[in-house]
C-alpha cells in the first residue's frame, strides 16, 4: 500500500495511456447501464444538488468501476501503516482519527470500513475526514451508507462535496479547442483565464467547429503539449480537483462524462513526443530544473502545469523572457 500511494496511476502514466484505462469501451457501456438502472435516484440526487448525473455516474467508474472494486484492504489498518511511514503522518493519523469516529458513531461497524490502499472507501471512494463533511443519508435509513450494495448515499454525498466545492450545473468542466498557427504559448497554463472574447479574438476556435461559446472565463492547458488536445477549462474543473488534484483525473473525469451524455471522443491525437521532445528529454528537463531548485515535479517525462510553472520561475529567476515552454533549447541551457 505504501508502494501505491506514492506512485498513483494519474501521476504515473501519460495522460494518453491514463484516458484509454479510463474512457474505456468498457467503462462507458458500464456506465450507461448504471445511468438507466439508477435513472430515478440520480435524477432525484441532480435536481436537489445540481450537480449533473453523468459527472456523477463517471466519478463513480472512475472510483469504483461502479461499484464493482470498492476496496478490501481494512481501512484501520491500512491508515496505521501509512502513518507509520511517515511520508504524509499527518494526514494519515488524521484520517484514522476520523476513521475513529465513524465507528464511533455507530454509521459503520469495524468490518464495514474496508476500502483501498489509502484508506478511500465506498462506492466514490470517500476518505474518512471526507466521510464526515459531506456524508448524506439521502434513502433515509438513519445512517449514510457508502459501503453496501446500494450507491444511492455515496452519490448523493457525491453530489454534496461537488456542490460544496461551487459546482455550477450546466457550465462544461472544458471544451476541446483549437488553435491558430503561431498562437503565443505563454499564454496558455490554468492560472490565465480569459473571457471567451479574448480568445476568441485569438483566433480560439471549437474543435467541433462553430463560433467559441461563452461559459464564463476559462485557461488553456496543453496536457499533452500543443501538438496534442488542447482543453479550454472552466470553474467546474477545478471543482472536479477538490475530488482528485491531478489535471489527468479532472480530464478523464470530464471526458468520461461527456461521452456518457452522448458526446463524442477527443478530436485531436496526441503525439508520439509531446513538446517535440523525446521521453529521455523531458525526463532530464524536469529533473536539472528540480536540481536548479525549480521544483517540476518527478522525472516521468510528463511536463504538465506543475513542470510549466517550474519552467516559467526558472526563466523569470533568469531574466528570460516568461513562456512556461519546454524545449530542447531550455535543455541544453540547463546542462
């Protein structure tokens, strides 16, 4: 277990391996049968939290594979030894804490609080601190109940950190867009948002064609550098990170949920070396920018926001003009 909480799958693998697990066949006809199966509960769940059923029913696949993998590990155990550790004590004796008190409660017995290799449980994976701030017993048996067969409770508690978080029903997480030839780099990166007409001045356009829709503000971001799909993301998004703080999580989650409401697969492929740099490349970009004390994260040749705002401190400190762009000439000036 210790193994896997510091090496998880959304900041362990490209973001085009990661969305093919994901946004699977598999996953999507799965969740289309969930969505028909429990079509009275979610509607009822979205009209009292506002928060749309597909999003809720691709968290749930992104969990638990609709309640199929919920975890086995005991969950007091499991806390124990990842405080014990010590890489995040804190958290963990927190977590087993709280973990504590729902026991304590009577909401579950010792044998109910099982769950994964960090101690999530239920059918959306809830932590245990997560448990007691967002919990709702919405079939009103007396407990709020994320561990047994029926999801209803964990959507709906689901829906309640959503909710909590400023989740705004009908504003996209983002929309796939292109853009223009020679379009400034330097301006994409999720900390910059603009208004639609900014970018749409720029020459912004819908992958799927037609003018440039207003959602409110929204950032560029290159998961995948510009040659791969480039995403313009809103307020909800980042809603979608109080669940999970890996863009490639918010993406996926996101994606997974535009699917099951029917819309289509991404446009753009992604290519074979993003950035036109070589895995080997990024992977010593990231690591002489850490060693430079521009923290970019682990050297898994994945150069996402955190690995660009390195990069743009780094050329600040320098007195470089402020792109937040890997390059094979960024390289070679740090060797």
């Amino acid at each position: 277990m210790v193994a896997h909480d510091s090496r998880q799958a959304e900041v362990a693998r490209p973001l085009q391996d990661y969305l093919a697990s994901a946004v699977s066949d598999a996953r999507r006809k799965s969740g289309q049968k969930a969505l028909t199966r429990f079509k009275p509960v979610l509607a009822q769940i979205e009209r009292r939290y506002g928060v749309e059923k597909e999003l809720l029913t691709a968290i749930w696949g992104m969990e638990s594979a609709y309640g199929s993998f919920r975890g086995s590990l005991p969950v007091f155990s499991t806390l124990a030894t990842l405080a014990f550790e010590g890489r995040r004590r804190a958290f963990f004796e927190a977590e087993l804490l709280a973990a504590l008190r729902i026991v304590q409660a009577a909401h579950a017995t010792p044998a109910q609080m099982r769950g994964s290799f960090a101690g999530a449980m239920g059918h959306t994976q809830f932590m245990p601190s997560t448990y007691q701030r967002h919990a709702q017993d919405f079939d009103r048996s007396g407990h709020a109940d994320i561990w047994g067969e029926d999801p209803t409770d964990a959507l709906a508690s689901t829906a309640q950190l959503l909710k909590a978080a400023g989740w705004r029903k009908g504003q996209p997480w983002a929309i796939e867009v292109l853009l223009p030839e020679g379009f400034d780099l330097a301006l994409t990166g999720r900390i910059f948002a603009r208004p639609a007409r900014a970018w749409a001045r720029l020459g912004v356009v819908p992958a799927s064609g037609g003018a440039l829709p207003d959602h409110g503000p929204g950032a560029l971001i290159l998961p995948a550098g510009p040659n791969g799909p480039v995403f313009l993301i809103y307020d909800n998004f980042h809603v979608i990170k109080k669940y999970n703080y890996a863009d490639s999580y918010a993406i996926a989650v996101g994606h997974l949920s535009d699917r099951l409401a029917g819309g289509g697969p991404l446009r753009a492929g992604f290519p074979r070396n993003p950035w036109g740099m070589s895995t080997g490349e990024r992977q010593a970009l990231q690591a002489r920018l850490t060693a430079r004390g521009f923290d970019a994260g682990p050297p898994d040749g994945v150069i996402g926001e955190k690995g660009r705002a390195a990069i743009r401190a780094y050329e600040r400190a320098r007195g470089l003009p402020v792109t937040g762009v890997p390059s094979r000439a960024l390289l070679a000036r740090l060797d």
